[in-house]
C-alpha cells in the first residue's frame, strides 16, 4: 500500500493497525512539531466524528420504498482486542464499535468507529493514538464519509473522504499543520478501510472464491484482491469459533507484510475474530477478546 496509508517509516504497531483494516477491506470482496501526548479517550468530535443532516428525505411520489440490508451487528456491539507481537503477550489493544444509527447525507447509516494503541509499557517508547469512523449507508452498506484521526508521539494528522458513489468521485483532505485537499475518481461500489470490515461481516463466504474489489484510502484507489480458504477452528478468549481463513494481497503495491490472514466466525454474528500479520520484525497477532452487544 502507499506510503501514506501504513508509512513503513512510522511504529510497527501503528503499520499493523493500519495492516488490520486493510485486511478487513480485501475480505469485503464477497458481494502520525511537538505537541502533548496523545489522548486515551477519543478525540474531539471534530477531530474525527462526521457531521451529517437531522433529516433523511421521503420517498418520491410513486416510488417504491427502500429497504435496509439485513446485517449481522447492531448498535452498541463493541469488539475488543488483544495485540500481540514478539515477547508482548499484549503489545496493545483495538476496539470495533458501532456507535449509532442515524440520518445521514440523505439516508440513514451506521456511525462506526475504530480505535488502537500500544499498552502503557509501549506507549512510553512510543505514544501513539488511532481512530478511524466511517458512515455505512444503512441501505447500500456503502461508506459515505470516513475519517482517521492519529496521534504519533504529539504528531497529530486527520484523513477525511467525502465519497460521492452516484457519481463516482470522492473530496479527500488532509489536516496538519496545513490543509490538504483533492478530488479523486474513484470506481463503483468503492469502500474505505473501515467500513469493508462491516460489509464483509454480511455477505456469505465460500471456500475456493477469489474476487478483487477497489478500496479507497488516503486520497488513493487500490486494488485489493482476496482468496477465502477453508473453515477452521480459531480459540480465542471470548471462546473457540469455527471461521473463515481469508487471505487477502493488495495488487501492484507492497503492504508491508509478508503474509496476511484474517479469520471470521461461521455464526450468525460474523465476528472478526482474529488476524495475523508477519511483517520484517515479528508476527503481530489480533485475537478477539471480548464481543458486547452482539446480536
């Protein structure tokens, strides 16, 4: 992936964070000037949270109502997970959430959040501080706005994409010191990091499928192309599930990592419930340990 999305130059924790949703984006193909020290509660709101209209329009005379897709997660489901990496049975901590749902750019979506950082022993080496959200069309599962907010040792940058998917372009900025801003072009039913993760959660997996969808990430379109294995039993602190290997791969760019693999559980609740990545200093391992508010 570019530079710009998982910076080899920046922590391995942070690299493998952004490793975490990258692989989650691939398994959707079925269908960081000094500064104080980064918060341990998310951000201000409008560091990261999108702003989005109080109403959703009505139904065209005439027209046939919509229906919402039929999803597997719920608000107030909250996925907690352990990081390990070389001789740190916990190197760090990620949190999956679906906040709300609520109107949102003319339809109704899932306001979805995602949060990482080191344990406090790594945190003094190196304070880093991570969240992306994203809005899930309720009807289309398609993202309409995402955003990453990080905190890289006082170093703080927020990424927001507007996705405009009727017309297929997207309003990327970047906030620093400076703002940054472009419009891009970007393919149908695009998805951004965060939002595969859920999509992928509610479409079946079938062992033997390769497919290869368009994913949109820092200003930038990628190719990200999967192949689902077989089912495999996956222990966990939250129990042992039976799920889906997936092995995703990011064509014509290089991730970072030197092999990639992400379990989801075969049950009504479609849990990410594990991913491994081996990268050039260690396998970095996610391993659910905790699942409230799940359906």
């Amino acid at each position: 992936m570019n530079g710009s999305a998982c910076p080899r130059s920046r922590p391995t924790f942070a690299s493998v964070l952004c490793l975490w949703l990258v692989v989650s984006a691939a398994a959707a193909a079925q269908a960081p000037a000094t500064k104080p020290a980064p918060p341990r509660t998310p951000p201000p709101a409008t560091a990261a949270r999108p702003a989005a209209p109080k109403t959703s329009p009505a139904p065209a005379a005439g027209a046939r109502p919509r229906s919402e897709r039929a999803v597997p997660f719920t608000v107030g489901e909250t996925l907690t997970y352990d990081v390990a990496w070389a001789n740190y049975l916990t190197a760090g901590s990620a949190t999956l959430a679906v906040r709300e749902k609520k109107p949102s750019y003319g339809s109704v979506a899932y306001y979805i959040t995602a949060e990482g950082q080191p344990v406090s022993l790594l945190q003094r080496i190196y304070s880093l501080y991570y969240k992306a959200d994203t809005l899930l069309d309720a009807y289309t599962l398609l993202p309409q706005r995402t955003s990453v907010y990080s905190n890289e040792n006082g170093r703080e940058r927020t990424k927001t994409t507007l996705i405009d998917q009727a017309k297929h372009t997207a309003t990327y900025e970047v906030r620093t010191a400076t703002l940054v801003k472009r419009n891009v072009t970007v393919p149908a039913y695009t998805q951004d990091l965060l939002s595969a993760v859920y999509i992928m959660r509610a479409i079946p997996l079938n062992a033997g499928a390769k497919m290869t969808i368009p994913v949109t990430d820092s200003g930038k379109v990628m190719r990200v192309q999967v192949t689902v294995g077989q089912r495999e039993p996956v222990r966990t602190p939250a129990g042992t599930m039976a799920a889906w290997r997936v092995e995703p791969r990011v064509l014509g760019a290089d991730a970072g990592a030197q092999s990639l693999a992400l379990w989801i559980s075969d049950d009504a609740r479609r849990l990410p419930v594990k991913l491994a990545a081996e990268v050039a200093v260690g396998t970095f391992t996610f391993t659910l340990r905790e699942a409230t508010g799940a359906k």
